[in-house]
C-alpha cells in the first residue's frame, strides 16, 4: 500500500514525505501521535485570534541559500530579524551582548577601553564564545567576561539546563557569544523571517500531495512494530519492506533497554493581555530573576495586526515521559556521557537495514529548523534517491 514509512510530522518528516512524493512520485504513511502537522514548529490562532506558537517562539534563520529556496516554495515570508533584549542591573541591554550593552552597562571611560582591547585582540564584527573570552590574557577582558558569565550565563543556564555552562557542550552558549558589534540582532544569517502564514500553513502545503498520507493522533505503536530480534518491521500486521524514517525518540525505538537519554523540558505560560504592546523587542531575557528565562511576545514576530497581545513565559523543568505536562523532550542534553549512550542505541539502530534516523529526538542533536531541513535534504539525496 505505501512505499515509504514516516514516524513523525515535524520538519524532519515533512521535508521526506514532500520530497518522496513530489520527486520520486512514492506513496508515503506518515504516523504522527500528536493531533496536528508541525512538531515543535505548529502554530495557531488562540481564543482571541492572536497567532501563537504553541511550544515556543520559532524564527527561521539560516545561511544555507538551498534550505532557503527549498521551504520558500512553501511559505511567502512575514520580514523579520529577531531582536532579544536581557534585562541585566535594571537596564534591558541587546543579548547576545554587544557593544552597546558594554556602553549601557559600563562607566564611558571604562567601556571604550574594553571596546578597544576587543576590537585588538579579536577585530570588529567578530562573535566569542563566553567560555572563550573567560581565556584571555587582559585583565580587563577578563572583568568584562566574568562580569558577563555572572550577568547573562550562569543564572539563565543554571534554570535552563540545571547545569553550570561548562558543565555543558560549549557550542550550546556558543550559541549566543559576545558579538563584538553594535548590530543588535540575534542572528546575522542572511536568510531569516517568518511564514507569512504561520508555519502550519507552510506544513499544509508541503504535505499537500495525493500520495501523502497522515495518521494523526496515532502513537506509532499502535500501527508499527519493530522486531528487534529479526530487525524486521510491521505496519498493520504485515511485513514493511520499505524504507522507514524515523524522526521520534531512539531510545524509545528500543523500549530504554541501555537506560533514558536526558532531556530538558519546558513549560509554557501564555497570557493575552488586553494592551496593544507588551514589550519593546519580540524577546526580553531574565537570567537574573524570576523562575523563567523569557518572555516573547508574538506580535513582534508575526507582523499580525491585533488590538491585544499574547505573551509567553518559558519555564524550564526537568523532562519526565511518566508525567503529563513533563513529557515533551524539547530538548536533547549536549554532553559527552549522554552522546555515549546515544551511540549504544544507534548501533542498534543501524541493524535495520531499512530504518532511517533523522531529526532532533532520533539523531538527539540540537538543531535548529534550517539544520534538520538541511539533513533531510541530504539523506534524501545520498539515501533515497536510487
Ligand atoms: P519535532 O518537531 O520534535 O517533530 C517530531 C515529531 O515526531 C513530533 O511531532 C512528535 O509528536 C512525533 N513523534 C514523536 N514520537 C512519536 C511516536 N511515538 N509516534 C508518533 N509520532 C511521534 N529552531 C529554529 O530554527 N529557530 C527557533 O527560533 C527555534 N526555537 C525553538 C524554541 C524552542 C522552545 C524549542 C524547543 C525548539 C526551537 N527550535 C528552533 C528548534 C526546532 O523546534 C527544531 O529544530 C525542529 O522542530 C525539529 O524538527 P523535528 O522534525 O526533528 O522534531
Ligand atoms: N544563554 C544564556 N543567557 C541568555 C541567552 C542564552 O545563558 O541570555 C545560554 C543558555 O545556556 C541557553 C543557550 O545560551 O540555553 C542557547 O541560547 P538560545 O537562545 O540559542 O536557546 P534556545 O533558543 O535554543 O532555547
């Protein structure tokens, strides 16, 4: 009935089954337990008719011209660069910290000496990791690194991860490194905005194709077996010869047999505030205070005009699948031990000879939309494509 099997309908998924279906003219199944398209990535209107994102603010980004061109064949694009601001010694100053957070936050004579030792020691427009610049040699240097990892590092990532930032992969607050500038965007890609119409929409018209095929509210045990001794896989009761992408979780592929993967989780407080602006950029980091990291409010992200606005707060928590509103691994913990562990289950894995691993949960990798859009791409190039 179906040539081609997908677990999951994130990016992941999506980019395989459109592909699948629009170049190799295969019929394609995809499983999907929630009950919408999207993944992390779903959007909708709220009761008040306010665009929202469902499991956290998404901006797409990305330097890749071939993922640009791709996914804009889908979506009409809403001009948007994102500007965080973090509220740092009651002031709000740009994060990922700039120079013109180190003039807002320091004494003038002060933070033109800084700002002349960075640009000497690592030129203008350049962009240094915190666990970087906490290196360098100067005294100063060293002030302002200090002062930043005390000011925007440690306690952001402490409620984030539950960690310390070296107790983490580096390149996870390499993510946002001190950018030795006075551009306050949070992403210099060339590419970036949001869909016009949401990114539902966009998942609509991708997998808008009579041999697309979706399941949704159908937990993929339900219709799939894996038989782990003969590698062989069951859909319906019968024998799947094709190819099967999987985009959920590897260690529940192999019911947790060498332990769980950590994960982080989240929750989401949404408020609908009957003002027309909340804040003034479309996120405002707290490292500092409260028990959340940030508020984003959406209205600055989706250029919608509405005369209230919705605000999101984002608590992280620890990631439990046993406890409802716990049991969404948003996500995957970067550090060498848990990347050990992951290879134990990919070794498995890779016994099936039909079984292909992508996204974030599978390939438990952190990354972002253009990045797993980017994968999809390639092993639908080098893996499926005869
Ligand atoms: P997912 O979107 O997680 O999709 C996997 C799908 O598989 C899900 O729909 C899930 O329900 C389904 N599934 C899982 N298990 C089963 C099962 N047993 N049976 C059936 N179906 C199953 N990226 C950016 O580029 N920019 C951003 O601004 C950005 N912001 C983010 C903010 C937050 C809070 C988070 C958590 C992530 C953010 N991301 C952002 C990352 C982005 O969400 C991911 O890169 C992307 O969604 C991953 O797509 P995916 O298809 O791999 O996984
Ligand atoms: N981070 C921080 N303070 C900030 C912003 C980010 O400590 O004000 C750290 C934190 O560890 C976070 C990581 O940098 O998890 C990556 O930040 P990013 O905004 O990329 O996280 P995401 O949007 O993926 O949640």
């Amino acid at each position: 009935m179906f040539d081609y099997l997908i677990i999951g309908a994130g990016f992941s998924g999506a980019v395989m089954a459109e592909r699948i279906a629009n170049v190799m003219g295969k019929k394609v199944l995809i499983v999907e337990k929630r009950n919408h398209i999207g993944g992390n990535a779903y959007d909708k209107h709220n009761e008040e008719g306010i665009l929202v994102h469902q499991y956290g603010p998404h901006i797409f980004h990305t330097k890749l011209k071939n993922v640009w061109d791709y996914i804009s064949q889908f979506t009409e694009w809403q001009h948007y660069h994102h500007r965080v601001l973090g509220s740092i010694d009651g002031k709000q100053v740009p994060i990922p910290f700039n120079l013109t957070a180190l003039k807002k936050l320091f004494p003038e004579q002060l933070a033109n000496e800084i700002e002349h030792k960075l640009v000497q020691e690592f030129g203008c427009n350049t962009k240094v990791p915190i666990l970087k610049l906490r290196e360098a040699n100067d005294e100063q240097l060293r002030l302002l690194a200090n002062y930043i990892y005390d000011k925007v590092f440690v306690n952001y990532t402490t409620k984030q991860w539950g960690m310390l930032p070296e107790e983490l992969d580096p390149l996870v607050t390499g993510r946002v490194p001190v950018h030795i500038s006075r551009d306050d965007r949070y992403f210099q890609d060339p590419y970036q905005g949001l869909p016009k119409h949401g990114y539902t929409s966009l998942f609509e018209n991708m997998l808008r194709h009579p041999s697309i095929n979706l399941m949704l509210n159908t937990d993929y045990h339900e219709v799939v077996q894996f038989d782990h001794q003969t590698n062989q896989i069951y859909l319906f009761n019968q024998p799947f010869k094709g190819k099967v992408i999987y985009t959920g979780k590897i260690d529940e592929l192999f019911g947790y047999k060498f332990g769980e993967l950590p994960y982080r989780s989240l929750r989401f407080e949404f408020d609908t505030l009957p003002i027309a602006q909340y804040q003034e950029t479309g996120t405002v980091n707290y490292p500092n205070e409260y028990d959340f990291t940030r508020i984003t409010e959406f209205k600055h992200m989706t250029g919608k005009y509405h005369r209230w606005t919705t605000i999101v707060r984002e608590y992280p928590q620890v990631y439990n699948k046993d406890v409802k509103g716990q049991d969404i691994p948003y996500y995957p913990i970067s550090k060498p031990e848990n990347r050990e562990l992951y290879k134990k289950y990919y070794v498995e894995a890779k016994a099936y000879n039909q079984l292909v691993l992508l996204g974030r949960l599978a390939e438990y990798t952190y990354y972002d939309m253009d990045a797993c859009i980017a994968k999809a791409l390639k092993v639908f190039e080098q893996q499926l494509l005869e």
